[in-house]
C-alpha cells in the first residue's frame, strides 16, 4: 500500500471520529441550553464527514450496493467475531465496568447488523421497505417496530428512534 493510500485511510480515521465526537460535544450543548455551540458543532461534524466521504472516494472504497453490503457483513462480522470479545476480556480483567458494557452492547448489535445486510443483500433486488428503529441506549436496530423492551439493554419503547 503506498503512502498516500495510509495518509487516506488514516485522514478518513479522523475525521470520522471527529464526526462522532463533534456530535457527542452538540448533544451535550443542547443539554446545556448552548444552542449555538450545539449547532457549530454539528456543523463541524457536517463538513468532517465531507472530508471523510472524500478520503472514501478518493480510496475508491465505496462500490456498487451489493459490494458495499457484502463489505458491510464483513466488517460487522469481524468486530462481533474478533474485535469485541478480546475488548470485553480485557474491560472485565481491568474493571472497567463501563467500557465492558459498551463493549458487550455494542458486540450484540453488530451482530444483529451482519445479518440485516445479509438479508439486505440477499433480497437486494426486492427489498421491501420497512420501518428501522434504534435504540438510544446500546443501538440495538429492528425492522417494523420497536419492542416494549429491547432484548439487549432492557431500555423502554420510548427509547427507540425512527431512522428515516
């Protein structure tokens, strides 16, 4: 891989996470009653997740839907198999209570995202649209409804958001 290919990659890490954070630092503002800062803030993570896609193009990482959802598999798949279990190990060891359970919530979702691509994929061409749902706490995702509770974090229905 040459190095502007990893200078790509790692610009695409970036700003990506600034994206995330930037969000978090605007859910906070507005917690706060600093509707300015909340919008400069999402603003900011607007324009870094420009930054991002273009590192994406510019990778030529974004294929055709049915590349992208097997790709997709994949990576959920890896993080569900390989990444998130050796993080819960090490969380549990250390005492780490809250990064353990982030961790075992996110593992569970992911999860439950292979094999919605998976079906996504596998039904690519007659897709019925339906309804997703997520949950604000572990971000546990279902088709049609939300449950009364979510079988992973035993949040409430009203926790679920309706991603349209």
């Amino acid at each position: 891989m040459s190095k502007t290919e990893n200078n790509l990659k790692e610009a695409f890490a970036g700003e990506s996470q600034a994206n995330r954070t930037y969000l978090a630092f605007a859910k906070q503002a507005d917690r706060e009653g600093y509707k300015q800062a909340a919008k400069l803030f999402r603003a900011a993570a607007e324009a870094e997740t420009v930054h991002a896609h273009a590192h994406l193009r510019a990778l030529g990482t974004v294929g055709k839907t049915a590349e992208n959802l097997k790709a997709a598999v994949a990576g959920e798949t890896h993080e569900f198999k390989n990444m998130y279990p050796g993080m819960i190990e090490d969380a549990k060891a250390e005492g780490k209570r809250a990064a353990e359970q982030s961790f075992t919530y996110a593992n569970a979702v992911e999860k439950i995202h292979a094999a919605l691509y998976q079906k996504a994929l596998d039904n690519l061409d007659s897709l019925p649209e339906v309804d997703l749902w997520v949950c604000s706490v572990c971000g546990n995702t279902v088709e049609g409804e939300p449950p009364d509770e979510c079988p992973i974090c035993r949040a409430k229905k009203k926790a679920f958001f309706k991603v349209d």
